[in-house]
C-alpha cells in the first residue's frame, strides 16, 4: 500500500481505538460548539462528532464526490435549521486541528511519510479537501437560505394582493404600499389566476394607498389591465393619487383604453352594494 492507504487505515483504526479521546479533542478545540451538541442534536438531528468522523473518512479515503454531497447535504441541514456560519465554521477548524494533530502522532511513531516533500503533499490535498467541504457547505447553505426567503416574500407578496368578493362576480383590489418590479408580478399571477377561479366581471383596484409607482412598473401595470380586459373582465380603478396621475401623464401612459377611471372606491362601491 501507499503512504496515503496506509494513512487512511491507521487513522480510522487510531479513530475506532481511541473514540472518547477522538471526541475530547473535537470537543476542547470548538469550545462555543462544545455546550451545543446536544441541543443540535434535538433541534436538527445532527450529529456533530458523527458527522465529524465521517468527513474525516471521505478525506482520507478521497472520496471527493461523496464529500461534496455530505457537504451539500449539511449546508441545507444547517440552513434549515438555522444553526449559524460561524458554529460550523469554528467545528470544521477542531476537526481540521483534531485530524492533523493525529497525522502527526502518528507520523511520529509509525513513520508514514518518508520526506518532507510527501509530507507536504499530504498536507496540500487534505487542507484542500476540507477547503472544498467548507466551499460547497456555504454555497449550499446560502442557495437554500436565498430559495427559502424567496418562498417566504412570495408568501407574503400573495398575502398583501387581496382580492375581495363583494358580490358574485364582483371583486375589490386594494394595494398598498410600495409597489415594486418583483411585487408587480405577483400581482399580475394573483388577478389573472383569481378572474379564471371564481369567475370576475368586475375588477376594482383601489390604488389609494399607493403614492408613486416607477414607470416601467406603470408601463407593467398598464399590461396587466390588457390582460385583464382579454379575459373578459371589465377593470375600474379608484383612489389615482396626483403624484402618480402625473408620472403617468409625462410618461405618455393611459388606462382609458382597458380600464374606467373613478374617484373614490367608496363612491364606486356605493354602484355594487
């Protein structure tokens, strides 16, 4: 066998010999990490020092795949839980002192590499091993962290475009707020998905909550009410603040053509009820 086989057995017999020592020497290196184990356990079924041999496993034996997938795997276990950077930053760091300081025992006493040069070859391939584990954990982490706050803003996006029956086939859409280039799309799925659902005539949005809309967001809007008006659903909108009216006047946009314009939404609903 080779230094790097005979490394990879002498290192999991050393582990599986000394398992209470192993464990001792993880746990005084990460001293945050220490008085958490047993709440990361409970809390995300993750086991630290399991998971610590196991890493160790798939350097030494370089199984490169299989450590990129454990590290992928831990990233969206970590963000799902939302155990911090900085805990498993500090563990892989201990785990990364705990192995060399073995390496070097066992070096010592059993005379597993011959130069310095393969010594420092060895040194080369398991530090960058645990750089790529520590590289594909964040950017797993951080796309799970990134898709879970989108579906939350979709959620509450969802929530804040509330469609309100007033009678049978008529409906009340009030905004409010900021309305952005990511919120005007919701928006846009919302109308068209809830005029097919229950069956919409009548449209009336309120905008009087909204002071000001950026052009290209008005130019969207104005291609909502198209698409409204194609579905066969007529479209009022009431509360046009002067702010926005004059935004719309310079930049040469109109809703006179799919839409009928009204003061108040009180005073239109007066028409409904």
């Amino acid at each position: 066998m080779n230094t790097n086989d005979i490394l990879a057995e002498e290192l999991k017999l050393y582990i599986k010999d000394n398992s209470v020592q192993f464990e001792n020497s993880l746990l005084s290196e990460a001293v945050n990490v220490s008085g958490k184990i047993k709440h990361i356990l409970e809390m995300g079924n993750i086991d630290l020092l399991q998971n610590a041999r196991k890493l160790i496993y798939y350097i030494v034996d370089r199984k490169n795949e299989e450590l990129v997938a454990f590290a992928e795997q831990e990233g969206i276990a970590w963000a799902g839980h939302s155990l911090t950077l900085s805990l498993k930053l500090e563990w892989v760091q201990a785990i990364r002192r705990t192995l060399w300081r073995i390496i070097s025992s066992l070096d010592e006493e059993k005379d597993l590499t011959h130069s310095r040069s393969e010594l420092y070859d060895l040194e080369e391939r398991i530090n960058s091993q645990i750089d790529q584990f520590l590289n594909s954990f964040f950017l797993s982490y951080s796309k799970f962290k990134d898709e879970m706050l989108l579906r939350q803003r979709e959620m509450v996006e969802h929530l804040s475009v509330p469609i309100i029956p007033v009678r049978e086939t008529v409906s009340v859409l009030p905004l409010i707020g900021a309305i952005d280039s990511y919120r005007i799309k919701i928006i846009e799925e919302k109308v068209l998905n809830e005029i097919a659902k229950i069956r919409i005539q009548t449209l009336v949005i309120d905008l009087s909550g909204v002071a000001t809309m950026e052009t290209d967001v008005i130019d969207y809007f104005e291609k909502i009410l198209a698409g409204v008006s194609m579905m066969g659903c007529k479209t009022i909108i009431t509360g046009l603040r002067p702010e926005l009216v004059r935004k719309m006047v310079h930049s040469g946009i109109r809703f006179e053509k799919d839409a009928e314009t009204k003061g108040t939404l009180q005073d239109t609903l007066k028409k409904y009820l």
